[in-house]
C-alpha cells in the first residue's frame, strides 16, 4: 500500500488566454440538521452545481443520453448572446441560470430551460481586472439550493437570491470583509451549500479566514478557519460515521474539516509555488465496505495524490506525474477506472487516458486529443474540448471509443458544461447554446 501521510486544497472580448502560463484559465444548524442535507439537493434530471448533483461531473441516474449524433451535431434547442466570463450554468427547478459579466455588473440570469427566455435578472457592479490574462467576467458555477441561488463573483462578492423571483437576500464582499488577495483570474472557487450554510474557499490568510461557513439565510459569519489562500477548485461533501465533512482544495493544501464547525481534521500538503494553479475538484470514491478514497490532481509538475482517509489522516497508494497531471480537468471515475484528459490547455499536448483506480496504472492513453473537460452520464461521456467540439465517448478499458463528434463552437470554450433533461448547455465567449442530446422519446 503506502506510506502514511502526516496527520496535524466572455465571453465578448474576454479570456484570450495566453502564452505558457498566461494563456492558461481555471476553469468553482445543528450537526444532525447538517447531516439531513449533506449535499444540494438535486432532483432527476438537474444540475444544480458545478460539475452536477455530486460535484464529480456524473448526472442523475435517470438521465439518458442518445447513442449517437446527426452528422451535422446535436440539434440546437436554442442560443444567446452572453457576457464576459467563464462561469457554467446551474440548472434546477425549471431554471437555467447564468452568471456573467454585462459591462460593468455582474448579472446573474434565471433562464426557462425550455426556451432560453429569462425569468428574471439581478446584478450588482463590479470593477475587477484580472493579474493575468484579459477575462474579466466571473468564473464560479452559481449554486441552486433551498430555494436560493448562490453566486460567487470574481471581486469575492458572495450573494444569495430568491430563486423564484431572483429577489437579492442578502450579499457579502469577502475579499474586503476579510482581506482576500484577488489571485490570478480572480476568484475561483464555486461555493458549497450544506443545510443551511453556505461555504466558501475565501483565502481570507491574514484574518484566518482562507475557509468561511455563512447563514446561508442571512449571510452572517458562522465560522472562519486556516490561513489557506484559496484556489480554482471547488470543495466536495463527505459523510463520515455521523458528521458531515468538507474536502477542500486551497492554494497549497488538501483538507478535510467539519461542516458544523469548521474544525478541521487533517490537512496535507498539495500543490506547488509560484506561477501555479489547483483547479480540479477533489473526486471522493466508496468502495464497497465504505470505506473512502480521495483523488486530488494538478499539473504544473505536481501531479496526483490517490489514498484512503478516514476522519483521522490519510494514507497515500499512489501519486506523482506519470499516471495523471491535469491542469483543470476533473476525471471521470467508473467502475473502478478513471477516464480522464491529461495535460494543460496552455501547453499542448494534451492526453485522454484510462487509468486503474486503485493503482495509477494507465491501461490506455490517446495522444494529442486535445483540452477540455469531462461529464458524464447513462454509461456515456461527453468531453468538451476547448477547441469548441464536442466528443461523445463510450468508456472502455482497452482503447478510446468514440461514438460521435461535433463542433458547434469554431472558438474557444472553457466554461464548464451542464446536463439536465437531454439539454447539454455549452458557451464560448459569446454565446450560449442549449443542445438536445438526450435519448430520443419512445
């Protein structure tokens, strides 16, 4: 097995990224209360969050995809034009909500998935400007739960709408409340719902404030914890005996601390100095006796961390570049394989790989296929690439099995896909497209 780790994370004129690095973009009560909603909610066929019901990119059970496609690419439902920035949408209760930059304010949208009309819209101004690169528009999926949306816009500005009229509840500057740094592209890190608290990877250091737990009600502090800077990836949910836990992926650490508190359990370091980003979400897997393993992976030579954990550390079996170094990409895992593009979008070449789960083992590799990211959903997978096409992907161990491609973008897309009800939402720097790739009616 292994050693044991000590025990004490524009669209319009937008994201041009960039040479080498530059080029790059990142693409997110009482204990037993918290325990009852341990994760936002989501109902068949939504995708309420980043990366979907269970943050690891897989859709609800019941969502069917179709074999293949026309020649010509899946049928657009229907498109519009966006604002400036890189944020996927969040689709729940008959909303699809977008989150983008319109001159000078950050808007948040609430769209009819059906037709792409909107609902309604709030919007707040914003005057950011990123260090690196000229995307100015926000990067975090909004967050549907509750009966509230939550956005988390590149200035740190954190607000919570009504999600039936898109009423403003409350707002918070984080990044002035707790002395944040901005970072590369600006802040990065989808929040995370759990009862009725919102938490956010803040990076507040110089307050000890780098993780910060808000009323998701009333917006007001629960609990501050670590001097972590924050990071491009998104924290998931744990269960573990009894007690709700959160893995957070900051700047340079992976930790697990509870939900209720704050406390936090153990911390490991991941990540590396200087010009570097952590941007993949941390995958959590169960196997059959329950017991979990962690996933954590980065490019920028640090590669990926694979082990067991439980509330009290977390031993390593395997890591390193060799297996998997991504840059933002989130793998797939499927019965016991992990699916999964491996490289940077600013330095090709970039890989699709298949690797064993409990080994690091990689069964197969396609050279050069190209960046992007990866959901899935009905035993499929479909893998937005950054070049603006879309690869329909049936998983199998021994080689890469395409079941279809198409290219409805020629530009660039970074943003993060969303699946909900057969509707595959896509934008690039202008437009957003809601495509039909669901299994046809019967």
């Amino acid at each position: 097995m292994g050693d044991e780790i000590a025990v004490p994370s524009q669209p319009s004129d937008r994201i041009k990224c960039m040479s080498a690095f530059k080029k790059q973009r990142v693409f997110f009560n009482a204990c037993c209360g918290l325990l009852a909603a341990a994760a936002v909610e989501a109902s068949a066929g939504e995708w309420p969050q980043i990366l979907g019901p269970d943050r690891n990119g897989i859709a609800a059970n019941d969502e069917a995809l179709a074999e293949s496609w026309p020649a010509a690419g899946p049928s657009t439902l229907w498109q519009r034009p966006v604002g400036n920035g890189c944020a996927g949408v969040a689709v729940a209760n008959q909303r699809t909500v977008l989150f983008h930059r319109v001159g000078g304010m950050e808007v948040t949208e609430a769209l009819d998935p059906a037709t792409g009309k909107t609902l309604w819209t709030e919007e707040h101004a914003t005057t950011f400007a990123p260090e690196v690169g000229s995307g100015n528009g926000p990067l975090c999926v909004p967050v549907i739960a509750g009966g509230r949306v939550f956005t988390f816009g590149a200035q740190g500005v954190l607000t919570c709408l009504d999600a039936t009229t898109g009423k403003r509840l409350w707002q918070r500057k984080t990044h002035t409340d707790f002395g944040a740094q901005a970072g590369y592209f600006g802040a990065g890190s989808s929040p995370i719902v759990v009862g009725e608290r919102v938490i956010v990877n803040v990076g507040g250091a110089p307050k000890e404030a780098g993780i910060v737990a808000f009323s998701a009600a009333t917006g007001e502090t629960v609990w501050t914890k670590t001097n972590e800077r924050a990071s491009y990836s998104s924290p998931v949910v744990v269960t573990i005996g009894n007690a709700v836990h959160l893995l957070f992926v900051t700047r340079s650490q992976v930790i697990l601390l509870d939900a209720a508190t704050g406390d936090i359990r153990w911390q490991v370091a991941f990540g590396a100095r200087g010009p570097t980003v952590n941007a993949a979400n941390p995958l959590v897997l169960t196997d059959e006796q329950g017991k979990h393993h962690l996933l954590v992976t980065a490019s920028y030579g640090v590669g990926t961390l694979y082990g067991s954990f439980d509330q009290a550390g977390m031993t390593k079996v395997w890591g390193g570049v060799d297996s998997l170094a991504t840059q933002y990409c989130t793998p797939i895992a499927r019965d016991g394989f992990l699916f999964a593009i491996d490289g940077r979008d600013d330095l090709p070449p970039a890989d699709f790989k298949c690797i064993r789960q409990s080994t690091g083992e990689v069964l197969w590799k396609e050279d050069s296929f190209g960046y992007g990211s990866l959901i899935s959903a009905d035993g499929k997978i479909i893998a937005a690439k950054s070049n603006g096409e879309l690869v329909l992907i049936q998983p199998d161990t021994t080689g890469l099995r395409v079941l279809a491609r198409a290219r409805p973008f020629s530009s660039t897309v970074r943003a993060l896909p969303a699946l909900a009800e057969g509707r595959l939402y896509v934008r690039d720097e202008q437009t957003l497209k809601c495509l039909s790739v669901g299994a046809p009616v019967p």
